[in-house]
C-alpha cells in the first residue's frame, strides 16, 4: 500500500531539467529535487520572524534536524555518487569533470562549517548563563549567511551535475541497466542508509514527478521488503522528523511544552 499523506505535484525546481520527457531525465532529478527542497525549507525558516537564535529550543530543533536529516541526506548522497556513480558512468564514457569530485570537498566542509555553529549558541561551560540575546541574534544571522552561501554553491554544484550527466545517462545507459545501477544504489544504502534516504526520495518525487510515476514507474522497481519497510515505517518516520521536525521552527512555542503542543495540534 502505497503512502497516502503524500505532497501534491509541483513540478520540478531544477532549471536544467525543468520537466520529464525521458526516463533519463529523471535520473539526475531524484536525488537532486529533495535536496533542493530541503534548502528551499531550511532557508525560507531560518528567516524572521521563525528564528532569530533567542529561543534556545529552536536553535536545537533546527541543528538536530540539520545534522540528523539535511547534513546526512546530502553527505550519504556525494558518497554514492563518488563510489557507484561515477566510476559507472566512467566506465562508459571515458572521464567526467574532476570538478565533480573536488566540488564535493568543499561542499562537505561548508555542512561541517554550518553544523560546528552549534556549539556557539550555548553557553562556555555547563551552568554558566544563556549568552546574551543580542549575541544569540548576531549568531542567528551568521548562520543564515552560512547557508545562504552553501545553498548558492550546492545549487550550482546540483546544476552542473545534470547539465553533464543527464545526456550521458541518456547516451550511454538503457533504461534497464539504469535500473540496475539504482538497485546497485539502493543495496549499498544499507539499512541505516535506506531508512532516510529512501523516503526522503520518494517524497520529494510525489512532488517533482506526480503520484502516478512514483506509482507505476519507481515503486516497482524496489525490492519488496524496502516497498514494505518504506510504507509501514520509514515513510511515516520521515514525514514526523524529516519535515515536521523543522517545520516546528513555524511555531511560538515549543512544542514539547503544554502551550506548543496545543498550537500544534491546530497545525501550527
């Protein structure tokens, strides 16, 4: 049974690959458009008047999120890329630009540099006070400029990639042995990689593909105890703490309190 709480099409937010008129065209789309969905969300609520770094349980809902979901997501997808991907699409093509790998290294260090961010929101030693609020807004704003200047360098990065890739997957691939090397994808995953990247996927394609291609073009190629494991309880974890987790950034109040939790409830 396939999900039913499921985002509505939108299209595509990628301005290479606007729209699908090839299976390859979507080879490239489905881990690019969650990513691009995610800085769309994480910019958009690290604005005022959602965060301003004085409300302490923001600023830890937002790097929990961050490190537990975008920071993983993103790190786990360059991993895949430079040890299945790309030594497969090299294999058939000869070479691929060396800025596709030394890009990934400075993009890794950018996730570092925002996640190290943390730390400086809390106080020097455990007991000493809260820093002051003036401080808390200065550090609230740096962050946003920190992801500010990732997301513009992982846009980029995410364009290039599909302006090279795309006609190569198109070329050099048949849809079957793309298939094959998305299964190769999905093994590597592991457990602990599928339990977030697989439906981190699938949502964001409900979004960029429409229901019908998720339906009757991706979900059957998927192993069937992944499609099981992915409808009973990877996919209603993601939707509670991939999005909703940041989502409570919308909120006034923390929503572990009796106030938050009652403006939740009313959907925030």
């Amino acid at each position: 049974m396939a999900p039913t709480d499921v985002p509505a099409f939108s299209g595509p937010l990628s301005t290479v690959v606007p729209v699908v008129n090839h299976w390859s065209d979507a080879s490239m789309l489905t881990p690019h458009e969650p990513i691009r969905e995610d800085l769309v969300r994480m910019e958009r609520l690290l604005q005022a008047p959602f965060f301003d770094g004085t409300q302490p349980w923001k600023v830890a809902a937002f790097f929990k999120w961050y490190n537990e979901w975008f920071s993983f997501t993103v790190n786990h997808h360059h991993n895949i890329e430079e040890t299945i991907f790309f030594p497969a699409v090299k294999a058939r093509c000869g070479e691929i630009p060396a800025r596709m790998s030394t890009e990934h290294e400075g993009l890794i260090q950018m996730l570092q540099d925002i996640s190290s961010m943390e730390v400086r929101f809390k106080p020097l030693t455990e007991g000493s006070p809260e820093l002051p609020l003036s401080e808390r807004r200065v550090l609230a704003e740096e962050l946003r400029q920190k992801v500010a200047h990732m997301a513009a360098e992982l846009r980029e990065h995410l364009d290039e990639e599909e302006r090279f890739f795309t006609p190569v997957v198109k070329e050099h691939f048949t849809k079957e042995e793309h298939q094959q090397l998305v299964a190769q994808v999905i093994k590597a995953h592991g457990l602990s990689g599928n339990v977030k990247m697989c439906p981190w996927v699938v949502h964001s394609m409900y979004k960029w593909a429409g229901k019908d291609y998720v339906e009757k073009e991706f979900r059957p190629g998927m192993p069937a105890p992944v499609r099981f494991l992915l409808d009973y309880f990877w996919y209603p974890a993601y939707v509670k703490h991939g999005v909703h987790d940041l989502d409570v950034l919308k909120l006034e109040a923390d929503p572990k309190t009796s106030a938050g939790k009652v403006f939740w409830s009313f959907g925030g």
